[in-house]
C-alpha cells in the first residue's frame, strides 16, 4: 500500500491497487481486505487503482459531459427535474450540501446532471416510480446518453467490487451486501463547476460545494487533478486532496458508517472554489452513488456491536436516510438527525 501525499499536509490518503481481488488468490483478496479495512476506519477514503476502467471510456464521458456543459443555461434548464426526483439538470446555486448536515450556507456553485438506474432493469410493481424515475438524456449533445450509460456501467461494477471488499474486511462472507443492493437506488451525479470571473470575489465561505458527507454505502469519484477537494480530519483540520494518476477516490457513505457502529468513517468533505495561483480555474468530477434498495434496513452488523459498545443508531430504511439528507441540501428544511450528524462529526455543541 503507497501513499499519495499532499504538498505541506502530513494528511494520507492510502492508494490502494484492488487489480487482483477479482480473480486472484485468497491471500491477495484477504490483503486488499486488510487495506481497506484500514483505510476505512482511519480516512474514510482511499484511492484505488487496478480498477480496470479503460482511459477511452473516461476520454469518451469527459468529451460529451463537456460538450453538455457548454450549451446555453436555457438549453439545460430544459432538462432540470422537481427536487424529489433525483434526476436531470441541477443549475448553479440551487443547492447548498452542508444543509444536508444542518449547516446554513451561502448556495453552491457547482452545476450537475444526474442520471439513475434504468427503470426497466427493475420492472416491478413494488418500486416507487420516485425513486426509479427514468431519466431523460438530453438531445442537443452527439453521445451524452451512450457515453454516460458506459461510465455509470464501469463505476456500477467498481462499486460492486468495492462491495465485496468490505464484506471480507468486515469477516462477513463476500456476497453479503448482494442481498441489499439487487435494485439499489444508484446514482450518477456529473459534476461541473460553472464558475464566475476568476478575479470576482465570492459571497462569504461560498464552496464549489458546501461541505458533506455522502448518504449509501460507497461513492466512486472520478475528479480532475485540479484543486479542491478538501476532507476533514479527526483533529477537524481540513486537508487538499487530489487523485493520483489514474486512480478513483472511494469512500464510505453514511449507510455503510451506521452499518458498522462507527468502526468505519463516513468522512465530511467539501469543493473549494478552485484555484490555481489565487485565480479561479475550471473542474470536473463524477461521483458514482451506491446507496442500497430502498427497503433495507441499516442496523448494526453483526461483529460490530457488544459489551461496552452498544449500538449508536436508531434502525432506519435506506430511503428514509435518503430522503432525509436530500431534503435538507435541496429544499434547506435541517432536520434533527442532520443535526446531531453535524455535531458528531464536527465535535460543535450546537
């Protein structure tokens, strides 16, 4: 395992190569587990490479993702959806994502396109349209629909993959999360920060997007080597991270911290208006969100509680947990779960 470290930060991010999980021998599958495992309860996030995504599948998503991005703001608009369907075009700030933690901030300035699982791979009567509402790709663009379906497909089975790490570093058998995440509610969010003038002065503590954690179980980030992601230490120190080359960024989501009891960290992270040389500069990330069916129950793993380490969480469904976080990053309604969160991971008393 190397490390990829920050210029004047001691702050580790583990870079972690998972080429031989699948398919290899036992002992290489048990080492990468221990790894993770490592990463998980000290980080939050790691970087992995050996994922085996091919360069001309990203080459082809960032070449339609931009041309996308470059259309009028009237032409996107057009694909914008009502903040319960998480779908569509998101435009500059209309969100705030520290509000998902009960934090109030000025609104974000990054622009989004957000694409889901295709309804018709879960045909049932049983699904809330809501949550698997189809989505509509937009038009205007040569190859956005063929080359975005191809790097959700590629981030889908890394995330799967990912999976089935955790479950062997958490000593469960490998195929353990299958069972709650065979219609996982699944998101794509492409990531584009739409900024202002790079000399222009920003509304007070304004982010690229306000600082969060992630919901489900496992977010797999593709991100430009470009300044701005910041994570929060244990110390409550933020830190600048960039990728490695060639590496996606992992980490674990909220579902997956209350799976565990805290043993693994859902780490609160954030986008600074990126800067090179004080001026403001172009960025681009993908997150791919895997977050769970929506019925399943987060409660303590077994392993994970015992004598003098009681469960920390109430049960709740994933779609609760979901929903609950939405709401507060787009309709700016805090609850008191986000609230608590906030305190937790912050060590504040308000």
């Amino acid at each position: 395992m190397a490390f990829a470290r920050n210029a004047g930060t001691d702050f580790q991010v583990p870079i972690i190569d998972i080429s031989t999980f699948t398919g290899g021998a036992d002992i290489d599958r048990q080492s990468i587990a221990r790894q993770v495992d490592l990463a998980a309860s000290t980080v939050g996030f790691m970087q992995v490479v050996g994922h085996g995504i091919q360069p001309k599948v990203l080459d082809r998503f960032t070449a339609a993702t931009d041309e996308f991005f470059a259309l009028p703001e009237s032409t996107k608009r057009k694909y914008s959806t009502p903040p319960h369907i998480n779908r569509g075009y998101t435009p500059p700030r209309a969100e705030a994502l520290a509000n998902s933690l009960g934090i109030i901030t000025a609104a974000d300035l990054f622009e989004a396109f957000n694409i889901g699982v295709d309804p018709a791979d879960h045909a049932s009567p049983d699904l809330d349209p809501v949550d698997y509402a189809p989505t509509i790709f937009p038009g205007e663009t040569t190859d956005f629909e063929s080359a975005v379906t191809a790097w959700f497909g590629e981030a889908r089975r890394v995330a799967h993959t990912m999976a089935d790490i955790f479950a062997l570093a958490l000593h469960l058998p490998i195929d353990y999360f299958r069972q709650f995440t065979t219609h996982s509610l699944d998101v794509l969010r492409i990531n584009n920060y739409q900024l202002p003038h790079p000399d222009v002065t920003l509304e007070s503590e304004q982010m690229g997007m306000g600082a969060h954690t992630d919901y489900g179980i496992v977010t797999v980030l593709w991100a430009d080597q470009v300044p701005g992601l910041e994570i929060l230490d244990s110390q409550r120190v933020w830190h600048p991270v960039q990728p490695a080359d060639g590496a996606l960024l992992v980490n674990l989501g909220d579902a997956l911290a209350r799976w565990t009891n805290d043993r693994w960290i859902s780490t609160m992270h954030r986008v600074a208006p990126p800067r090179v040389d004080g001026r403001l500069v172009p960025r681009r990330s993908a997150a791919f969100f895997h977050d769970g069916n929506p019925e399943t129950v987060i409660a303590c793993l077994p392993g994970c509680t015992g004598p003098g380490n009681p469960p920390r969480y109430e049960p709740v469904t994933v779609k609760e947990h979901i929903t609950a976080k939405l709401r507060g990053s787009r309709g700016r309604e805090p609850n008191p779960h986000a609230i608590r969160e906030a305190a937790r991971l912050t060590g504040s008393t308000s």
